[in-house]
C-alpha cells in the first residue's frame, strides 16, 4: 500500500512538474505564429506593391488607414518585445485589418478596370432588352423615356469606347432607371394584350417567352428604385419563387414538344412576375386575350 501511494504522489509531482513545460512551449509557438504574422505586416506596410500603389494613390481615406497600419503594426512589434502577445496580436489584428481597408479604397486599377468593363458588359445586354420591350409598349407620344433610355445607351457606348467603363455603367444606370419610369407609364395606362397574333404555336411560345423575359427584368430595378416594404419583399421573393418553377415546367414541356401546356405554365409564370411588379409598387394590369 505504502508503495502504491508513493507511485501516485510521484506521478501527480510529475504532472505538476510538467504543466510549466507544456504551458512554456505552447507560448514559444504562439510567439513563433505572432512574430510571422508581424513579417508579414511589416512587408505589406513597407516596400509591398500594394503600399507602394496606395501611397501614390491619392485616396486620402487609403492613406490614412495605410499610416494606421504602420502604427498598430509597431505598437505590435513593442508589446511583442515586452512580452505580451495577447496585446501584440491584438495590434497586429488592428493593424491588418487597416491594411485591408486601404486596398479596398484605392483597389488595384488594372483590376478594378476589368472588374467595371465586365460589370459593363452585363449592364449593356440587359439595357439593350429592357429599351426593346419598353419599345415594343411605348406610343409615339409618350416617348421621353425611351428617348432618354436610348440616348443614355449611345453615351455609355462611346464611353466604353473610350475606355472610360466606370461613366460608361454610370450612363447604363440611368437608362435603367428611364426605363422603369416609361414601363410604369405605359403599364399604368396601357393594357397588356395575348391576344393570338402569332403564325404557330410555336412562335406565339417564343413572343410569350420574350415577354416573359422583359418583365422579369423589371422586377430587380422595381425593387431598387421603388424601395418596398419587407412584407412586400416577402412577397415579390415568393412570387417570384414560383414565377421561377412554372418558367422551368413551361421550358421543360416545350421540349417536350407540349407546346400548349408549355403556353399556359408561361403565361401563369408571367402573372406571376406581374404580381411581383405590383408588390413592389409597379401596377401591371391584368391582361387582354387569352388569359393564363
């Protein structure tokens, strides 16, 4: 028994013996973590392309969260010295988050300019169909809007031309926003009419699918520009949910060759879309013709 009580009171003196030296090692690597981390910033505050490109930037804002970083990251580096890391790596922390909001003020500019000319490239397509199906619903007398819709496009289009991407998207905006003006004019005073004015079924899907299209791409601009309420927003995201799922039914019977059932499933689709219009403020009257 003696023996047995000897062994356990040497093995919890080796415990407690060893505590200090694990404790020790766990604060060598975290020290060997902090003093990396403090290379890192101090490369990124120095001589990096990316201090280089913020500093001669001219973005006052970058600047100054540039000279933030440098501060922070030597206040890390003198309480490292002393000794407290969790001081340290909280300064480190300040100091790289700093850094972070400096590239995104001044953003890399070749970077920053494919990013626009993309952004560009997108905004175009969808103003170019949007023009086309206020077009198709705007009457000679009320064309302000698409007249402004369509010289804000050939502005934006000699911008881009010139490589100006930035005023270029700028000028696609607010053709976006003449658009939404002329479609709420037009929809508040114009009836949408189905009546069958197609050569075949299939054609009569193909005009309902562009119509569908068009109104859909109203529905972000509504929301954008008319701000409705989050009950509204619950329901523009439900009908817009099911709008969605009768589309794809519609597309997947089309193919299947079930071009009427198709038909109905898309004009229910585009209801749908309507009704997401007028939630959001966009009245959309209900329809002529054959109704879905």
């Amino acid at each position: 028994m003696r023996e047995r009580h000897f062994a356990r009171a040497a093995l919890a003196a080796a415990l407690l013996l060893g505590v200090p030296g694990a404790r020790a090692a766990e604060d060598d690597a975290a020290r060997a973590q902090l003093e990396q981390k403090l290379k890192l910033v101090a490369r990124l505050v120095s001589d990096s392309p990316s201090a280089q490109r913020i500093a001669t930037s001219g973005n006052a804002e970058a600047v100054a969260h540039l000279d933030e970083g440098r501060v922070h990251h030597a206040l890390a580096a003198d309480l490292l010295a002393k000794g407290d890391l969790a001081g340290a790596r909280k300064a480190a922390d300040h100091a790289l988050h700093h850094l972070s909001m400096a590239r995104r003020s001044a953003p890399d500019a070749p970077a920053r300019r494919e990013a626009a000319r993309q952004r560009h490239d997108q905004l175009l397509a969808s103003v170019e169909r949007l023009v086309e199906a206020l077009r198709a619903r705007t009457s000679n007398g009320e064309a302000t809007d698409l007249t402004s819709a369509i010289g804000l496009l050939s502005v934006a289009r000699q911008h881009a031309q010139e490589g100006r991407y930035d005023e270029a998207n700028q000028a696609l905006a607010q053709a976006e926003r003449h658009v939404l003006a002329g479609m709420t004019r037009t929809l508040n005073a114009t009836t949408l009419d189905y009546t069958v004015r197609a050569a075949s079924p299939v054609e009569e899907f193909q005009n309902e699918l562009a119509r569908h299209k068009g109104l859909a791409e109203l529905v972000p601009l509504a929301v954008r520009d008319l701000r409705p309420r989050p009950d509204a927003m619950a329901l523009i995201d439900r009908y817009g949910e099911t709008s969605t799922q009768l589309h794809g039914q519609a597309l997947q019977q089309f193919q299947a060759g079930e071009i009427a059932q198709a038909l109905t499933h898309l004009r229910n689709a585009t209801l749908y879309v309507q009704r997401a219009l007028l939630a959001a403020g966009l009245v959309a009257p209900q329809p002529t013709g054959n109704p879905p």
